[in-house]
C-alpha cells in the first residue's frame, strides 16, 4: 500500500565507474604506445637488418598488426559485454594485456633466440589487440549507461581523456628512461622498463573493476549471431558512418604517437626532447577531451565532432611546413599539443555519439567492432603508411593524408544524426 512515506532510493553513479574505465584503458593504451615511442629500439632487438630504414618498417608493421585483432576482439569480448554484462568483459581484457605485455617484455632479442624473438614479439601484439578490440565497447557502455542524463558526455568523454593519461604518461616514463640511459642501455635493455612498470599496476586495476556495479540489467540476446544481424542490417547506416567518423581520429592519434620515431629520426632530436613533445601531447589530449565532453553536454555532439577535425584539417600541412622549415623544438612541441588536443575533442565527441546511436541491447557489440574496424583500417596502417610516405614523397605528404581522410570524416559527421537527447536505456 502506498502510504505517501515511500522512500525513493536515488542511484547515483559512483566514482569507481570512471575510475575502473580510466584505469584499465590506461593500462591498456599505455602498453600500445610504449611500443610506438621505442620502436626505433624494438626494430634493433628484434628486427635487425642491414638497412635501418627496412629493420624500423618492420618494427611499425608488427606494431600495425596488434590492429587486426581488435576487430575479433571486438565481436568475441563486446558480445560477451552484451550477454554477460560490462564488468566481467572488463576484467576479460585487462587480463589479456597482461599477458601481451609479458610477453613483449620477457621475450629475449634476435641474438639470443634467433627467429623466435620476432615471432613471441608478433603473438603477444595479437593478444594487446585482442584486448583493446574489446576494451572500448563495454568501457564506453558503461561510462554512458553510469552517467546523469545531463553528463553522460562528460562521463563518456573519459575514454578519450584515459587515451590521453596513457601517452602522457608513457612519455613521463620514456622521458625517465631516456635521461638516465645511455643510448647503448637504452637499446641493450633500457626500453623494456617501461613495459614490466606496467604490470605492477595490473592488480589494482583488476581489483577496482571487480568492485564495479553492473549496468546491464538483463541481456536480450543469447546469441552472437542474432546480434551480428541485427547491427549489420537495421543499424548498417550508423555502422558505415561510425567507421568513418573514427577514421581520422585514428590516424592523427597515430601522428601524436609518431612524433617521437619522427622527432629521432627525420629531425635529429634527442630522445628527451621527443619524449616531452609526447608527455605535452598526452596532456593536451586528457584535457581537451574532458572538454569536449563538458561542451557536448551543453551544445550538442555534432558541433564539438565537427569543428576542431575542420580546424586541424585546414591546419596540418601549413603546422608541418613551419616545422620542417625551422627544425625548431618549440614548434615540434607546439605541432604536436596542437594535433592532439583538437583530436582529443573531436574524438571524445565521436565515442560518445557513437554508443549513443547503438542501443543498449547490442552496444557494447556494436561499438567495439565500430571502433576496432575504425582503427585496424586506418589507425593499424597509419604508422606504416607514414614512414613510407615520409620516405617516398618527402614530410609533408604525411600532413596531406591527414587532411584528406580529415575530410571524408567531416563528410560523415555531417551525416550522423544528433544524439544528444537520446534515452541510452532502451
């Protein structure tokens, strides 16, 4: 009987929700970008060759095929969100990277096991890409699901803003390492440091996602299958639309994490100074993307995905000139704070529209393979691509393929609808 005395329990989200996203995405990226910032050392241990060109083309191409996983994790690990819920996917992954990142960090070099170094080194990035194919979805579900109504991009907007922790804080820590290795220590050993400092904060990242109230209430499918059709036919358009949006994000995310390779060797820098240019960056990221999200509450998530990808694609190649044409530090540090604090905007925007268009039945699934085909085919091959564009057309024709694909991602973002009303329960 209602007696007028019911007392109406007000769930709010608690902290921990942000706190398990930020910890384990973190974790997570922060191993994928250490690979990028050492991979001038990695190509050495693993991948010598006589030619240094070749030996580094192979060490960002094993990094690009970490990539091609993410889509299969995607389905496997985003399908086990939708049925068994956003908490134990999330300890699924953090689990998987932690196997990837021994993997990549015991493993000996080519000189002392031959062969078999660069094939460990190859399966344990399958396994890193495994995990963050299906980190994202349940990561974002859960971010979205925990969040006010009025703050749900705000809260959404830390996936983007825990990509930013991670680099910057991988290049406090190659920053470190750098200063107090020599370059010989540096390529003997030095560059596994950072990779083993990581697995300490493994645990604490487990614990605080196994604490993590679930918010998926009941699921509605059993079947991967029945999910898979579902979002490649009613919810095709979104998918298409999805990827592309991503597309650019992708890779000028890859332009930040090249900086470093970039900075050692076409403009002679030191190790230090590339590293600073990536801490600087990371913290542009972190805080644009929270931003973003801040912004995207208030004036919609088509704006804020839409206006800084136009700014920086008319910006890229002018930024690029200046820096090639003075060679000078500051403008390495500005290029770079510049790139990453407008792709942290416009992609913190992205991954909040992005779940926000997919219900909650399937979201989990259907975010993760958007964002892991996103990535795998434009991010994956980034890195690749600009090393052999760098090599063949010269620095600049870097910066043109950014504001290219810029392009066909405004075109997308233009096309999706506005997302900000929408009722992420049903």
């Amino acid at each position: 009987m209602n007696t007028g005395q019911e007392v109406v329990e007000i769930k709010k989200p608690p902290a921990k929700a942000i706190a398990a996203a930020v910890t384990g995405n973190a974790l997570e990226f922060y191993d994928f970008i250490i690979y990028s910032f050492f991979s001038v050392y990695i190509a050495a241990s693993f991948f010598p060759t006589d030619d240094e060109f070749t030996s580094l083309l192979a060490a960002v191409a094993v990094y690009g095929v970490g990539f091609f996983t993410r889509p299969l994790g995607g389905l496997l690990i985003g399908a086990y969100a939708d049925k068994k819920g956003r908490r134990a996917a999330m300890i699924l992954t953090v689990t998987l990277i932690t196997v990837g990142t021994l993997g990549l960090a015991a493993t000996p070099s080519y000189s002392k096991i031959g062969i078999a170094a660069p094939c460990i080194v190859l399966m344990a990035r399958l396994v890193q890409g495994l995990a963050l194919g299906g980190e994202v979805g349940p990561a974002s579900a859960m971010l979205l699901e925990s969040a006010p109504k009025d703050k749900r991009a705000f809260y959404a907007s830390w996936q983007m803003a825990s990509q930013g922790i991670a680099v910057a804080t991988g290049g406090v820590v190659g920053f470190l390492v750098s200063l107090k290795l020599t370059e010989d220590q540096l390529a003997d050993w030095g560059w596994r440091i950072p990779f083993l400092g990581s697995l300490i904060l493994i645990p604490i990242a487990i614990y605080i996602r196994r604490a993590l109230p679930e918010t998926l209430e009941e699921p509605t499918y059993d079947n991967g299958k029945d999910m898979l059709s579902i979002i490649f036919s009613r919810y095709r358009k979104y998918v298409v639309l999805g990827i592309v949006a991503l597309m650019s994000t992708a890779i000028t995310a890859q332009v930040g994490n090249y900086m470093t390779t970039f900075a050692i060797k076409k403009l002679g820098f030191k190790a230090e100074i590339a590293q600073l240019s990536t801490i600087l960056g990371g913290v542009m990221m972190f805080l644009f993307s929270l931003l973003a999200g801040y912004m995207a509450d208030k004036y919609g998530r088509k704006l804020i995905m839409f206006w800084p990808r136009l700014l920086l694609m008319v910006a890229i190649v002018p930024m690029f000139y200046v820096l090639m044409e003075t060679q000078s530090q500051w403008i390495l540090l500005s290029v770079t704070m510049m790139v990453t604090a407008l792709t942290g905007m416009s992609g913190a925007a992205s991954l909040v529209a992005i779940p926000e268009m997919i219900p909650i039945s399937i979201r989990a699934t259907g975010v993760s393979l958007i964002y892991a085909i996103g990535v795998t085919i434009f991010g994956g091959t980034a890195q690749f691509i600009f090393t052999w564009l760098i090599q063949v057309f010269g620095t600049l024709s870097m910066a043109y393929y950014v504001a290219f694909t810029s392009l066909l991602s405004l075109i997308a973002v233009y096309m999706m609808p506005e997302t900000r009303h929408v009722n992420v329960k049903d």
